[in-house]
C-alpha cells in the first residue's frame, strides 16, 4: 500500500510539472531584432524585440518605417491599431504612406 500512495504522489509531482512546463511554453513570444522609424524631420525611434500580438502607439507619424525584424509587421493609420493599411515582411521598409500611428507584430 505505501508503494501505490508513493506512485500516486510521483505521479501528481510528474503530472504538475508538466502543466507547469506547458504554461510557460505559452508565455508571449516576442520579434527579434528591431523597428525602426523615422520622423519626417529624420529623427530616428526604435523599438527593440517587440512583442507578438500587442498593439504598439508610435511616438510620431513616421515618414518611413523599417520592419528589421524577423516577424511580419502590420501598420494601422489610427492609434490602437484601427484602420489597417499594409503588411510589412520582415526586412522591408516603406516611406510616405500617410504616417501610420500604430503597428502590431503578427505571430
């Protein structure tokens, strides 16, 4: 009988562990590199490993955007992520779309 109680604790210590190991596998994951933007006066913001899935406010209207990291960014024309206007793939920039107010990483 102490035998089965031991397996039942072991097996509750395994089975916790587990859960605990796949909870934080599913933490946020966040874009390696950079986004880097540019005012139209050429003052220069960035934002380093930005997190997937969370809608970021830009500083200023940049006059040109550069998704330097490895995840595809989408750009909004209005603050909190309203008004979708492109995807930006990882390495690209683009210049002159009406100064986007916000952005989001897509996972």
């Amino acid at each position: 009988m102490l035998t089965l109680a031991r397996l039942a604790r072991l097996g509750l210590a395994v089975g916790a562990a587990a859960v605990l190991a796949a909870g934080l596998s599913t933490s946020a994951q966040a874009a390696t590199g950079a986004l880097r933007y540019f005012s139209i006066s050429g003052e220069e913001f960035r934002i380093t490993n930005p997190s997937d899935n969370v809608c970021i406010n830009l500083q200023v209207r940049p006059d040109l955007i550069a998704n330097q990291t490895d995840k595809t960014m989408s750009v909004y024309s209005g603050a909190g992520c309203t008004s979708f206007v492109l995807n930006l793939e990882p390495g690209r920039s683009v210049a002159h779309i009406g100064g986007p107010r916000s952005v989001r990483f897509i996972a």
